[in-house]
C-alpha cells in the first residue's frame, strides 16, 4: 500500500468518525448523529418481502430465564420506544388507530388505555415491514411501515394471562389498514 492510499485511508476514518458524534449537553443521550448514507437502499436493492408482519416480545415472559433477557432483548429500549411514540401522538405528530376496529383514536381514548395499562407491561411489538435486498453489497435494509405496542396482562398473583393489544401507529406515509384482518 502505497502512502496515497494511507492517507486517502485516514481521510476516510476522520469522516466517518467525525459524522458520529456524542450528544452535547443538554441534548437527548439517546440521540447521536449518524450519516444517513450508511442507510440509503441501493436503487438496485429489491423488494423481497411487502408487507411482512411478526410479532416480537419485548419483555421476559419468564423472569427466571436470565439468558432470554440478557441474550435476546439486551439492547431492547422498549419504554423510550413507546415514550417517543406517545408524546408523538399526544402532540399530533403520529395518529393512534385501535388495532382491532382499524379506527383512528381519539387522544382521549389513548389516556384511557394510558390509565387501564402502563408502559411498563408493554410485552410485545407488533411490525409491519418492507424488507429490501441490495445484491450488489449484499445488505439488507428493512422499513418499518407500522408499529402495534400490546401489554402483558396479569392475573392476581402476577402470572401472565396474555396480551392486550394498545395503539397501532402507521410510519412512512403508510396508510391505515381497516381492522384486524391483518394480522
């Protein structure tokens, strides 16, 4: 390697270093910049699923199993999700629908849900996505089109009896869908 490419090779790492950058004071430490060329869909990247739909538990369902929590949702930051999506909705930014009737909510009937079930027992998320595969990089992008937060429910004695399904939010210009015939 000769010494332009050493230096054509620091010049690189100095940009991507510099494009990420740790939140300064008074900024949100959950934010932090990233270049957003690390995420553009190739024009050549395909469509290899429309619509797909799973359902992913974002809380243990067993306590006791401490490799499910640790080796599965490590990473998960499930209340600071639902935290930005409800201050999005209280503020008008995002529109709530109940997932089963597909009808918009009211802010009112979001503060209800809000008194019945707690953030906290937000068990699971639904999603809606649309997964991209780019053959020349060979990467995979994925948009989520759709995000449904449902609550473990609980019986007395702190045993899960199920879930309850709580606001569904649509992203991306992605237009409501009408009940729960899809899922």
């Amino acid at each position: 390697m000769n010494i332009k490419h050493v230096i054509a090779a620091g010049f690189l790492l100095f940009l991507h270093i510099s494009a990420c950058k740790n939140p300064a004071k008074g900024e949100d430490p959950e934010k932090v910049t990233i270049n957003i060329s690390d995420f553009k869909i190739n024009s050549e990247a395909i469509k290899v699923a429309d619509s797909i739909m799973y359902i992913t538990n974002v809380k243990n369902p067993n306590p006791e199993d401490a490799y499910y929590m640790d080796q599965w949702l490590g990473g998960a930051k499930t209340k600071l999700l639902a935290d930005k999506i409800f201050a999005a909705v209280y503020s008008k930014k995002l529109n709530a629908y109940n997932y089963i009737t597909g009808d918009k909510m009211s802010i009112e009937e979001v503060k209800e849900l809000e008194n019945e079930f707690k953030r906290k027992d937000i068990g699971q998320i639904l999603f809606t996505e649309d997964w991209y595969f780019d053959e020349e990089n060979l990467k995979m992008y994925k948009q989520v089109n759709s995000i449904m937060l449902a609550y473990f429910r609980y019986d007395d004695a702190g045993n899960l009896m199920g879930n309850k399904a709580g606001i569904r939010v649509y992203l991306n210009g992605t237009k409501p869908m009408r009940g729960a015939i899809d899922y």
